[in-house]
C-alpha cells in the first residue's frame, strides 16, 4: 500500500511542480510521477536535515519541501529530457 500512496504522491506533486515551472514541460507522465517521487524523497531528507520531518499537526514545512524538491528534480529532469530526445534525434 505504500507504494500507492508513493505513486499518488509522485502523481501530484509532479503534475503541481509542472504547473509552477513556466513553460511547457516535455516529460511524459510516467517520468513526471517518478520525477515527482524523488523531489519528495529530497524534500523529506532536506526536512529531517533541518529538523522539522515530524512536527504537530500537518506538516506544511516538510510538504513545501517536497514540493520545492519535486519543481528542482522536474526543472533538471525536464532539461536532461529535451536534451537526450534531440541527441537521439540528430544521431538518425
């Protein structure tokens, strides 16, 4: 069941970290969710290093810091994409 929840997570804030980056956003949806999942992943590292993972209530510092995490991790990964497809592209 975490899994789910880690590919719902993923899902949403890929698709809100793509609706924030000006522009339009080249990465399919698959890499959006995975993209997504690992800026919460680094949200949740950057939160424990800064000592606010596990606060009272709901936890909105660590919820920014995932989804700060999640517009780096689409912004870069966005950029690696296009610049990957269009290699691809010239080599044929």
């Amino acid at each position: 069941m975490t899994w789910l929840w880690a590919i719902i997570v993923g899902l949403v804030l890929g698709l809100i970290a793509k609706a924030i980056i000006p522009g339009k956003q080249q990465i399919p949806l698959w890499l959006t969710i995975i993209f997504g999942m690992l800026g919460s992943v680094l949200g949740n590292w950057v939160a424990s290093g800064l000592g606010v993972a596990e606060t009272k209530g709901i936890d909105w510092i660590r919820h920014l810091l995932q989804l700060a995490g999640a517009i780096v991790v689409v912004a870069v990964g966005d950029r690696l994409w296009v610049s990957l497809r269009s290699r691809r592209k010239q080599t044929t």
